[in-house]
C-alpha cells in the first residue's frame, strides 16, 4: 500500500505548540504530536494503552503526556510513568513512540521499523528556513489515494489541459522534459534557453523581453516528495549554472503523507529570494499556486470517485507517462522489499 | 439486479448541450452524453481509458470530446482520436460506447450487449413532443432500489392510504383494476362510465358533474415505462372508445432508470391537451402531481432504511399485490434469460 | 454483542402520545411504540410484515395501528386484523410485538424471549414520579457502543481528569469506593464521615460547613441501568443510615440502550427533594450533570473513533479497573448464558 521506512512530513513546525497536542492520523495510524519543555517536538500513538482513548485530548505536563480520561501519563519513549492510584507500572504499559525530528520548518516522522530510521536521511531543503528565502506554508486535504497525486506532479502532458487557464499556457508545458533516475527518484528537468519571459516575472524583476530559464524536479520515492529549481536569468548569463544574482527564482516544494487508503496530507510552500519577508508576495504567489493546485485536486478527486465505482478497470500507458510510470515501479520496488524484508 | 438489454432513459433531451458534457451514473456504470456539432448525441463510458478520469469534466470539440487531464481526445465511437505528444495511438485506446437514441425529448440509453439494441423496441409515446400537449419535464432522484418504486407504480391499493389527502381521495382508489398480460409488461385498467366528475376536472372544462372516465396504464418491464392515459369524457359519447374531442384528457409518462443498487432516476411528465403552451397549467398539474410523488418518495424511502436495517426479512403477499407480483416476475425472468443467454 | 433477556429502557413516558406513533431503533431492531385508547404503551415491530414499510409512519386508531402504505392494520399483540379489499387475513400477517410496560415515568421494553418476561424484574425506583421529588426527564444520543458508556459510568478514576473542572474537583474523586457483588450487578460505594461540605450544597441548605455524605450506587447489568443515591446530612445524624429529614440528599438514574453496535440510547434522570416541583432547581440540576455528562461523550466518542480505526488493538488494566471489569465478566457471563439457553 505504501512505503513505511521512511521519513514522511507530519506537519509543519508551527501546527505543533506547548499549549496543545497535535492529532493526526498518518499512514492509517493515529499519531499525536506535542512539544517538550525545551521545544522538542515528540511523535507518540494517539490511543492510550489502558482504555484506547485519544492522548491528544490530553494534557502537555513538563516532557510528558497525561491521558486526560484516567489519568495515565506517559514519558517521550511512550513509557507510562504514571497511573493516578497505583504504584507498580507494569512495562507492557506503553504507547508507540515515532522517531521525529524538526528540520528546517518541517516536521519529519518516520512510521516503520525504528531500527532503520536515521537522521541523516532526511531532506536537506535550506530554502524552507534561509534567511534569503521566504515563502508562506501551506496544507490541502485530499479525497483521494496518494498515488493518484504522486501520478500527477510526475507528469507534466496534464499542464496545458487542467491548467489550460492558468500555469498551462505557459510554453514550458510544451516542451518535453528530461528524466534522469537518481538514487532516490528521478530528476525532471528542461532548460529552455532564450525563451519568452512572462509578463509576471517580467513585473516581479526585469529579466529582459527574453531569458535563459530552467526548471528542476527532484523527486524522492520514500516520502513522496518533490523539490523544484526554477528561474528566469538575463540572455547568455549561464542560466541554472550561471551566477544568479539577476535573475527571478522560485522554490517549490510539495510533499504527500498517506492519511488513509483514500486520504492524503499535502504539504506545500513556494519560497522567493525577491523580497524575502515581503508577506504580501508570499500571499500572492501561494494564491497562484494554491488556484493550479485546486485545478489538479478536482481532477484527482473526480479519477477517485470513477476509481470507486468499478476498482478494477485498469490503466492504459501513452508515452508521456513515462516518468509517471517510472515513479510507480521505484514505489512499488521499495514496498516489495519492505514485505521481503519483513518476512 | 436489473435488465442490461433494454432501453433505459438516460435524462431529458433538454439536459444535454453542446455547451457541457452531462455525467450521469447507470446501472452503477459513470456515463457522459454530449452532443455532437449536428445535435446529435452521444453517450460514453465516462471514465478515460487512460488515467480513468471523468470525460464529463472534459471539452466537446466538434464531434469529440477530450478529456481535460492529458487531453486526449475521443470519438463519438469511443475509440481515442488524439492523444498528445504521441503519434501512434494503438487501438485498445478507446472507452466504451452506448447506443443513445433521441426520441420524443428522451435520451435512451442501451447498457446492454449492443448487437440486441434495436431502436424500434424504443417507446413510441407522441404526447412527450406532440403541439397539441404540453407539460414540463420532470425528475426525482431516489434513494431506493428501483423495484421498490415500480411496486408502487404497479399497485393502486396503496392510494387511498399514502394519498389519503391527495389524488387517493378520487373513487378510482376504490375500484379493482383489471390487470392484463401484455407482449411488453402489463396493462392494468380501469374504465368507470358515469362516475362523478371531480371539482377540478369541471374547473378545467365542464364536462358535466357526471362523466365517463378511464385510467389505463400500461406497464414495461424493459425499462420501467408507465405510460397513462386517462380521462373524463361526457355521458354516453363513448368513454376512451369514442371521440375525445371534448373530454378532458391527461398523459402521464413514468420512468425509472437504477444509478446504484440504492438509488434511483426517477423520469416523469404529465402532458395535458386542454390548452398547450399554457406553461401555468402545465406548472399547476405538475404541482399536483409532484406532491403525490413526494408522498411516494418518503415511505419508499423510508421502506428502503427499514430493508437496510436487516436485508433478510421477507415480504409476505396480499390479495392486492396481484399485478405488482406479476411485474416482479416478469423482471426476474427477464434477468433470468439475460444470464443465461451471457453464459 | 448485548443481553436480549433484559428490559430495557424504550423511551420517557412522555416520549409517547395518542397523536404520534414513536419510531426508534432498539438493539438493531426497528421498533414502533404508541398508546392504545385507554393510555396502555405498545411496542411492535416497526416493519410491516407486508411490503417492510415503517408502522411508525402509520396511524393510531382505536387500540390498533394502520400501516400507511397499503392500509394493513395491526391489534396491540401484533396480529393483522385488516388488510383492504381482502376478506381473509392468513394467520401469518403479524408483526413481533415487544412486552412494553409503563412504570415510573419509564417505558420498558423486552426484546428477548418473550417467555422469560417477568414484570416483576423491572427496576423499582419511585423516585422519578413520587411527589417529594422532582427532576427533567433527559437523554443523549451517544456515538458509541454501549460498553464504553458501562466502562465510564462504573469506573470513578476518570473524574479528576474528564471532571477536572466540574464535578472532578470534589473529594469524592479521590476516595476509593467499596465495590460489592450484587445478585444484578455491583453496589459501589462510598462513605465519607465529616467531610467538607461543598458551597453549591449549602446554598441548597446549610448542612453545616462539615457534613456526613455518602453515595451509593447500584448497578444492574440487564438493562445497562445505574441508580445512584447520594447525600450530605449534619455531622453525627448517623448519614445515609440516618433520618435524612435534614439532609441534602440528591437520586441518579442512568440507563443505556444499545441503538445500533456503535450507538447508543442514554436516558438519565437527576430527582432532587429540596424543591419538588421547582422547575428551575430542576433545569439548573440538570444543566450541570449535563455539562458533565457532555464532557464524558467527547472522551467516549473519540475513544470510539480510535477503537475504530483498528478494532484488534487490546485494552490493558490498572487497578482501579477493577469495578468496570467485574462488570465486563458480568455482561459476558450473561451473555454466554443466553447463547448456551438457546442452543
């Protein structure tokens, strides 16, 4: 169904507080978030082990987590440190606590095997905290399986079609991109050289009539993510690999965790280096985003509800689901060695 | 279930433009009708063969219709005529077609094996676009099976209780139906020479305030037809028989098409003769009739939650179920040859 | 999955008129309830045995209820005694009928066999209609099996958490209570000798700012029913064993019926006899068991939810579950009793 070695955003940094635990079921499984006295965020099984009520209903005391039914309170580790009334604790009382780590904004948690999770795997992403960058951090709910998004993003033939208002028209959509494997995904990219610079990158920063542009999709298999590198540099300055200081670039970053079989978190933000701090920029280039990505969520919902009324009809390939198709064969390659692994 | 090898109502000819593609469920299968640049219209699976989203979002152009995730582009056939970015377009690109007929400002759909589709079997009932009557086309959508509907069509014992303060207070409540086999279904009749003339017929045209009335039905269990004809004509010029030139006459059409095992389209219009064009009239006997139809709908539906709760209780028969059992029958026999002819 | 010999709780006597039948769904089975001419309650089968119509939709007349759909029409013991237009009613045209006996204000109902039925195991308790005391007859429609509901209500560690701010901050909370086995169920029980009277006591009378309490509660496992007597009465007037003339003395009842597995009917009642009579000590009685008893549904209902997500996860003890599990084994026991009786 999905990979659970490895590290999945839970939420954004600033959905978790002091003051109240954070629910959130993630790959089927209910999670709550809360932060300890030094600000660590910590990931435990949302169901107490004594009656399965919800911890997140519960109370943030010093590092711990009281169950606000009984009274149970638990340590970081899960641990239950304390029953109102009883003295001896009986270690099978615990709750599953998740490996998380806060970077960069964003808060990574990782549902599979404990032993493998290791920090060091997890994105390195600067843009989200760089003082050069900023951007405003957003959040769809979806009706639909993550597949369906992953399917989408990798995919860009769909541009000129469900966003043939918006995104679509621009000539990028029409040009055919290049798809590299990588160790962890594949890398999606076109350099169009000397191309038309649209009017509003033209207002933001007068790159010129024309401009050297480039656009760069990093996709990773484990966490559904996706990284864009894009940009608008002066004629004949080198483009991506040039010096930079000239030109218009945007970040992008959009990433899915499976809320259920049928449900997805998507977790998305789109930092500038133009004006960074300038909040109402932020606001307008996410209400450019947000009005494509609503365009793509319609669609996708509507695909789930055709998938529901008859889930076997199968698929049919063209050829530019090429890097579609190469994304759900790594997917389905990594879930494979999990079961294999787990036997 | 149901009958597949039938004309089924797919919607009103009104609903279909050339403007958008109109999405409908039946028999739990997606359809899209739209029409093509001549009016002509057309019905498809509504689910791309490629990425399985909905046609119904998608653009009519000329005679086709293009899907508006990938933009490929299908005929009135279904085989796929475009798929962009990609010049060979192998033949099992296609979704599967319906034969649509437009007869008398219905749609009618064939679900079933094509090669049996045969437009001739399609309803012949002129009173639907006919200058000398008018009525407006209605519908209901149902939460309930549509057997539980067509009981109700076939059964008249029921109208001096759910109509008791509606249509269920005429005499005709009070008199024994005949019921006949037919090629197609059922015809059940009644004729009550010199009754008495309710109020509101005299309103309409005073044909004495004693008449010759009529109410025959006839019943088709291929596609669950109720067409009416019924009528008061004055004393001794020959009832249903004679000249009806100045009788007071209605038409009443009837028709249910299953969406899910659960849910129902329920298609009805009530032409009247005595002053076509007269859109308050034709707004006035729709009233009328729509209130005895909702009475229908609430203790269908109503019956529908109480079968849900525990789908193994049996219905146990009484006298008045005569014609109401005979349908059923028919229909069952008619699934029955339809299974075995698939085998 | 629940008791079937049991009476339970239907409904409040003044649920049930001469006007409108009452429709609710009792252990998963539709039941209509309705008075005859002389003010006798009647419970059947809400499911004409004819087309499985609601009889709740029906009509009252005489001792008899008429099935508005095709106007059968039943006596109080179920037994069709009018089928229109039909002369012989087949000894098979009946619905179930339910033993329905009207005591204190309450409705009680026998779903199980109807052989085991004896009036004399319904609960006394006069206290919701005898004249030295009054209350508001209240329920709660509960998302949740009725077993979560029994959990909370026998089980007093939860108080200082759910109740932290209401009834929780009592010492009641933090005294443990003495459980007994009962031949229905359990006595819980608490005696608290010069104890701190309460402000909200003393403003109901002054017992003296130390008083003797005590509360003492019943259980009974048919029926799912908890009866609560409970008090304050001036220090060394020998509390609940006592005349209690001088006491402020306050009764409980609360009772679930299984609606469906995962809902549940509470009927609860609070009888004081400071002010019989005194509608607005009444309201203001129940506004505050009630704000508590909102604050137990939030819990229990998302502990619902949890337990929904994965029904295999297995619940752990503590100490102080020992009343609620006596009670679990009791409901279980019965339970096994009846499945092995009706082999």
């Amino acid at each position: 169904m999905w990979i659970r070695n490895a590290w999945f955003v839970a939420g954004w940094a600033n959905e978790v507080t002091r003051e109240k635990p954070l629910a959130r079921v993630l790959l089927n499984e209910p999670v709550v978030i809360y932060r300890k006295a030094d600000g660590t965020p910590v990931a435990l099984e949302d169901r107490c082990c004594h009656r399965l009520a919800p911890l997140s209903i519960g109370r943030i005391e010093g590092d711990e987590l009281r169950c606000m039914y009984h009274g149970l309170k638990f340590d970081a580790s899960g641990k239950c440190t304390e029953i109102p009334g009883q003295d001896r604790i009986p270690p099978s009382m615990k709750v599953r606590s998740f490996p998380l780590v806060e970077k960069q904004k964003l808060l990574w948690i990782w549902m599979g095997d404990p032993a493998l999770a290791r920090e060091s795997d997890i994105l390195d992403w600067p843009y989200l905290d760089h003082p050069d960058w900023s951007y405003k951090p957003s959040y769809l709910h979806y009706k639909a399986n993550y597949l369906l998004i992953v399917d989408n993003l990798l995919d860009f033939s769909h541009l000129s079609f469900v966003h043939e208002h918006t995104i679509g028209s621009m000539s990028l959509a029409e040009t055919r991109a290049q798809i590299d494997r990588t160790p962890y995904g594949l890398k999606i990219w076109r350099i169009l050289d000397n191309d038309v610079t649209p009017a509003f990158v033209r207002k933001l920063r007068n790159v010129g009539e024309r401009a050297d542009r480039w656009n760069i999709y990093d996709w990773h298999a484990r966490g559904n993510i996706l990284a864009m590198d894009s940009g608008f540099a002066p004629l004949g300055t080198g483009g991506h690999q040039g010096a930079r200081e000239n030109a218009v670039q945007f970040r992008h970053l959009s990433v899915q965790t499976p809320e259920t079989a049928n449900t997805t978190h998507y977790f998305f933000g789109h930092p500038q280096a133009l004006a960074p701090g300038n909040a109402e920029l932020d606001e307008q280039l996410l209400k450019t985003v947000t009005t494509a990505f609503i365009e793509d969520k319609d669609i996708i919902e509507a695909q789930q509800r055709i998938i529901d009324l008859d889930p076997n009809v199968r698929m049919q390939a063209i050829v530019h689901d090429s890097a579609l198709f190469q994304g759900r064969r790594i997917i389905e390659g990594l879930i494979e060695d999990q079961a294999v692994a787990a036997e």
